[in-house]
C-alpha cells in the first residue's frame, strides 16, 4: 500500500492527482500549514529529514520530490500509461519536464512568493526601507522571469494543448503546479492558451477526485 503525507495546498497535491489517474490503492496521511508561517509542521520530519511535503512510503521505501516521486509511480505502477515508450523523443521531453518544473519554473516564482509577503511582515516604519531594498530586485528581475516563463509555457501549450505530444501526460501533471501558481500570483491565468489548459486539466474527474481526496486547494 502507497502512503501519501500529504500537506494542504502544496505541490503532494499532483501526487495525489497522479494516483487517480492511474486507479491506484492509497492512504493518505494529513498534515496542515502553520497559520502564521504557512511552512509545514514539524511532524512532517520525522518522515523525512527536510520535513516537506510530498512524500510516499511504499515497503519501507520513502521517496521524496515530486518529480522524482512521479517517475517512480510511472516506473513501478504506470504500466505504460500517462506516458511515451521509453528511448523515445517524446519520453525524453517527458524527463524534462519532470526536472523543469521545480528546477527552472518554480524558483523566481517562489521568489515573487517571498518578496510579496516581506513588506507585509515587516514594522510599519520599516516598510518604505524594506520596499527600497527589494522592489528592483522584485521588478527587475523576478517579474521579467517570470513572464519569460510564462511566455514559454504559452508557445509550447499552442502547438497542441499539451506539454508533450497531442495529449495528456505525466508532464501535464508535473506542470500543473507551476501554472496553477503563476495564475494565481504571476498573472498567467490571463493568457487564453494557458487559461484553456488549466479548465481543461480542472474538469478531469481524476482531478476533481484528488481534490476530494486532498481537501480544499486554493489554485484549484
């Protein structure tokens, strides 16, 4: 049996999306956000070392990272599915995408993320001073990489509605993320390509399903 520790609005939510889509038996242990730092509690270590979510445990395996997770739900449970024959063009793209998604998308993102909240957090006095220190950093770089991404998304997403080749992947799975954040906090959702893709992936019942399963998700 698969055991997913899963965190409330955080990226196990494509785990759990991905199991679905592949009709597999799971259990899924809850964890919740600190309300005040949003970072996962401290239960979660005792898990794994980092203590972050997603995790699995599967035969005393623990596995860690989403992509890696996802290749490895592919590898031992996929039997083919959600994703091209190996030694293929197509199953190469797939690799990339499983690395792009947090090695490449999610950093200026994560980035935006934290530069957002500073100001917000800091002494009223403290603000302009705070404001001074990160808003070109803010605007002259993580905006513009963000955008940089988003118009890459965009262009790939027009040739066929999918990441790799005319239908749905595993690589749609592991970019959900990305673009589901960058809608929701990098103004992505308001490209009509990158729209339509996020509808169509919404309305999958192994989506709506996950969403069931997970609890509420706000870039859902």
């Amino acid at each position: 049996m698969i055991t997913l520790h899963h965190l409330d609005n955080s990226r196990s939510q494509r785990v759990l999306w991905l199991m679905e889509e592949l009709g597999l038996d799971y259990e899924v242990e809850f964890y919740k956000r600190d309300p005040k730092t949003m970072r996962a509690p401290e239960a979660l270590r005792r898990v794994h070392p980092l203590g972050r979510s997603p995790v699995i445990v599967e035969d005393d395996e623990v596995m860690a990272e989403t992509g890696a997770i996802i290749r490895y739900l592919l590898d031992r449970h996929g039997q083919g599915r959600l994703e091209p024959e190996a030694g293929t063009r197509a199953a190469r793209e797939i690799t990339y995408w499983l690395n792009y998604a947090e090695g490449s998308a999610m950093p200026p993102l994560l980035m935006k993320l934290v530069f957002d909240t500073m100001p917000q957090r800091a002494p009223r006095l403290m603000k302009p001073l705070v404001h001074r220190v990160i808003d070109p950093v803010r605007n002259g770089f993580v905006a513009p990489e963000i955008k940089l991404h988003i118009d890459y998304w965009e262009e790939v997403l027009g040739r066929s509605g999918w990441f790799v080749g005319d239908s749905f992947s595993a690589a749609d799975i592991m970019m959900s993320f990305p673009l589901e954040t960058a809608s929701d906090r990098g103004g992505a959702g308001m490209r009509p390509v990158i729209r339509d893709f996020l509808k169509r992936i919404h309305s999958r019942p192994a989506y709506r399903r996950a969403l069931e399963v997970g609890g509420p998700y706000r870039y859902a």
